[in-house]
C-alpha cells in the first residue's frame, strides 16, 4: 500500500511523529512519502477564491493536489494528515479486508469524527457487538454525518473522478464536508471500515485549521474517536478524560450519562 501524509514544512515534530509511528507497524509491502502541504502564503499570493478561512483552503488544496499527482496510480493510495496514528494490525488488517472486498467503492476511510451524541451510542453499541466476534464491517457513509479527512483510501479506479468532483473554482466548503456531501447525494461510494482501525494522535489536539475556540469541542470528539478504535487505550483515554471540566457538563447531562453508561455498559444485560 502507498500511504502519503500531508504536512507542512514547520512541522518536524508532527513529521518524527507520524513517520515512528508508521516503523513501529507497518509490514512488508508498505511505504510511507510525505506530501509537503500548502500553506497559508500560498493562498494569500495565489489569492484563492472562496468563503472558507485560509488554513481551510489550504488543507483542501493540500488534499486535491495530493490526489492529483497520484491519478495515474493503479494501485490504491492511503492519504492520511500528520495527525494520523497507525495500530499494529493495521497494515495487515487492510491487507486482509482488500483480498476479500466484494463491492463497489470509491472512498474508504479508516477513521472519522463523530459530531453526534446519537451516533456515538449507535456506534458504542455496535462496538460492542463486532468486538466479541472480532469483526470489522464497512458502514455506508452516506447513512451516516461524519467530518475529518484524517485517513482515507482512494480506489484507484475513482482518482479521476475525485479530483473532477473537488475540482473547484473557489473553495466554499472544506474538503471534508464536501467529500460528505458528495457522499450523500451517492455521486461517490464511500464507507469507514468499523471499529476503526486508524486513530488521531496527540497532535490532533492542536489542530492547524480550526480556530482557538473549538478546542474543547475538539477534544471531545477526539477522545470518541480514539476510544472506538479497534486498538484503544483504555488507561490513556482515562487520563485525557480529566481534562473536561465542569463548565462542559451540568447537572442533567451528568444524570443522562449515568443512565445511558448503565444501558451501554458490558454488565448490562436488556430483557
């Protein structure tokens, strides 16, 4: 598999991160190539069109031109921004799910964000289920909200038709939505494979597009993200939970998180 990771010249920790991450679990037949990604002086001196803030625009550049030096690949390409973390089976778990996949797909992605509390416990509960028959399952992503273009796998036979649909003059959504949208109105084949089975790093926590003031926000959702990974630190995620404070949860949502913790709990037995 060719793995590509965006990232900006700045940015060596990021850079040292994710590459260690990778030789720690990647197997034979794997490789990993940094993608210098663009950044916000090129879209001030190209003065690029479009609604969205600079750093929005830059990722979604960063991602279309990405895809766009590999579209005569015939092979699939695994994108992935700095911020993505490999498991150790999940290089031969994509190995395995690629042998025996019997359906018609243009986009999969590995990991995504869950905005939605309705969702989350869909998903906690399927979780659940899949764990106990050591399981992954692709869900159709246009039955499904999601965000984040953290890692995500082209199929060869679409590249073109990809980059044709993100081929836009004037950027007025980020990439991600749009990849959503297009997802939605089924103009593109897109699934997640679940229990994910790449996460977010640390370095998701400081993110390079989105402002200040959606860190908390951030950061919850993160913390979903990293605890229906398929190889999850439980012990870890417990240590980051500490960090949401009390001005982020009153008093009813703490009586509905004992009750809904109690229905999704493993001791829980329904009638």
């Amino acid at each position: 598999m060719k793995c590509f990771y965006i990232n900006l010249d700045k940015e060596f920790t990021r850079r040292a991160n994710i590459e260690n991450n990778f030789l720690d679990n990647k197997i034979e037949g794997w490789s990993l190539n940094r993608y210098p990604a663009i950044g916000i002086d090129y879209i001030k001196e190209n003065n690029i069109k479009g609604i969205q803030r600079d750093g929005q625009k830059a990722c979604y550049l960063s991602h279309k031109y990405l895809i766009k030096e590999n579209i005569n690949s015939q092979s699939p390409i695994f994108i992935l921004e700095d911020d993505a973390m490999f498991g150790k089976n999940t290089c031969k778990i994509l190995n395995d799910l690629f042998a025996a996949i019997n359906f018609e797909w243009d986009i999969l992605f590995t990991d995504v964000c869950v905005p939605y509390p309705e969702q989350m416990i869909k998903l906690i509960r399927m979780r659940k289920v899949l764990s106990k028959k050591n399981n992954i399952i692709y869900l159709n992503l246009s039955e499904f909200i999601f965000a984040g273009t953290t890692a995500y796998i082209i199929n060869p036979k679409s590249i073109k038709k990809i980059l044709n649909l993100i081929d836009v003059k004037s950027i007025d959504i980020p990439i991600d939505l749009l990849l959503r949208k297009l997802i939605a109105d089924k103009k593109l084949k897109g699934f997640v494979t679940f229990p994910f089975i790449t996460t977010i790093s640390q370095d998701s926590c400081f993110s390079q597009t989105q402002p200040n003031n959606n860190f908390k926000t951030d950061y919850i959702w993160n913390l979903f993200r990293q605890m229906i990974w398929l190889e999850r630190n439980v012990d870890n995620i417990k240590l980051k939970i500490k960090m949401i404070d009390d001005e982020m949860i009153d008093e009813n949502s703490k009586i509905y998180s004992t009750i809904i913790s109690a229905c999704i709990s493993e001791k829980f037995t329904p009638h």
